[in-house]
C-alpha cells in the first residue's frame, strides 16, 4: 500500500512538474510568437482583427521588412544601416573585451601578487554605480577627445562597461581549472603562455563564450548610451536607436515596428543557439577525452 501511495504521489508531482513548465514556456514564448505574427500582417487586417493569434499563409506579407531595412532615401527606415552599425559596434566590443578580459582574469587567478583578491573586487564594484552617473562623465570626457559623436567612441564606452565584469566572470572560472594540470603541461617543458594557450583557454573556452555572447548582448541591446553619444548623427545609429525612433512616431504602423522588433531580437537569438550548441559540443567532447 504505501509503495502504490508513494508511486502515485511521484505520477502526480511529475504531471505538476509537466504543466508548470508548459505554462512557463508558452509565458516566453507566446509574446515573441505575437511580435512575429504581427510583423507579418499587414495593417488593414490587424486593424480589422486586432485580437487574433492566428493569421492565413495567404494574408501574410513581407513588405513590412522591406519597409524598415529599406534606406530612407527609398522611403524605408534605414534599419539597414542600424543592423551594419550595431554589427560594429558589437563585434569589436566583444573581441576587445575578450582579449583584454581573458589575460587579465588568467592573471587574477593565476599569478600571485599583493591585493589580487581586492583588485577582483573593485572590478566588480564598479557595477555599484548606476549607469546615469557614469553617463555624463563618459560623454564629456570622450567630447574632449572628438569621440562624442561616432562608433569609436560608442565601442569604446561599452568596452570601459564590460571588461570588469567580464574579468570577473572568467576569473571564477579560471579558478575552477585544476591547477595541477598546468602544472603537468610546466613539467613537461611548456612556458606560462604555451599553457595558457593550448590548456587553459580550450578548457575555459564555455566560459569565453558566454562572456562573449554576454558582452555581444550588452552592446547590441544598450540605449542610453547610444542615444547619449549619436542622436545627432542618424546615419550612425544602431538598432535599439532605430527601434525606438519607430515606437515614438505617430505614422509608423505597429506592423512595422514590431518588424523592426524581430530584426532587434533575432540576431541574438541565432548566437545564443550557435554558442549553446558550442558550449554542448565542447563540454561534451572534454568528458568524452576525460
């Protein structure tokens, strides 16, 4: 009897288990689903429907993205130019990021030297500061420097945000590495960067990629700064510009700008699933050589 209770109690919590996780899913994913949806219909038949969740293959269009990729000279809304933009910007922020960010935690963790556990810390203290405080200083000190208004200095800001954190993310997992491996790589002849190179980074590389993909993120998504550094230059905006340009006029059709909110989303939604295949793939093949 309390074997058939107790098999009854687990069926029973695994279909709770079941049903949360479908609400939860469908939570997330139903608002992307309707974003997407929208920015394929046409603005006569949301107008006539705006309720409805479900749209005919043959009602669906694509001419709200031509819309928003379409130069303004084309009559479109530049998002073109705003994804090359972005692309820069956030690319070379996360390769600078990385290749600053990786020797540095390698040396926190690694290498003895007095206050190395209190330069950790003030890495990360700098996320203490809202961002509004650091706002106007950043942008006066770069205006002094001609960088106020261009890519440069919009990267470059973002690089002065994402390497402590980033330091800090990589340390704690440099940490986890036994040293003794490097160790046996010493013994057998290798200096401190053929180890770090050819054992260290491979070993830590689902962590390179996560701070990359995490560093990539911030500065395809960041607005303040963005709007702080370029709103007077529209030929240099980036995406989160764009977008909100579209939120804020009154003749844009809400197809459009939820077009313009897919373009924004997608990108890093296609990096998040090629980093988790890789972080998979290589997490895997290092338990296979264990």
């Amino acid at each position: 009897m309390t074997t058939t209770h107790a098999s009854s109690d687990r069926r029973a919590w695994s279909l709770v288990r079941w049903v949360v996780l479908a609400v939860l899913t469908v939570a997330a994913v139903f608002p992307f689903y309707y974003m997407l949806m929208l920015s394929f219909v046409p603005i006569e038949s949301l107008l006539l429907d705006p309720g409805r969740i479900w749209v005919a293959g043959q009602q669906l269009t694509t001419e709200t993205y031509r819309t928003v990729l379409a130069s303004t000279e084309n009559e479109g809304q530049g998002f073109g130019l705003f994804l090359r933009n972005s692309a820069i910007v956030a690319t070379a922020c996360m390769v600078i990021t990385l290749l600053i960010s990786i020797p540095g935690a390698y040396a926190v963790a690694r290498l003895p030297f007095m206050g190395r556990r209190t330069v950790s810390a003030l890495f990360l203290s700098v996320y203490l500061f809202p961002t509004i405080v650091l706002a106007v200083p950043l942008f006066i000190a770069f205006a002094k420097v001609g960088l106020q208004s261009s890519l440069v200095g919009l990267m470059l800001v973002y690089v002065v945000q994402t390497i402590p954190v980033s330091i800090y993310m990589l340390r704690t997992y440099f940490e986890t590495i036994p040293e003794t491996v490097e160790e046996a790589a010493e013994i057998d002849g290798a200096g401190r960067f053929a180890t770090m190179r050819h054992i260290t980074l491979p070993l830590a590389m689902p962590s390179i990629l996560s701070t990359g993909l995490y560093v990539f993120m911030i500065a395809w998504n960041e607005f303040l700064f963005a709007l702080l550094f370029l709103a007077a230059q529209p030929e240099r905006w980036t995406v989160s510009l764009g977008l909100a340009q579209l939120s804020n006029g009154i003749e844009v059709p809400k197809t459009v700008l939820m077009a313009g909110s897919v373009i924004l989303t997608v990108p890093i939604i296609v990096l998040y699933s090629i980093a988790e295949r890789a972080l998979t793939e290589g997490l895997t093949a290092g338990a296979d050589k264990g």
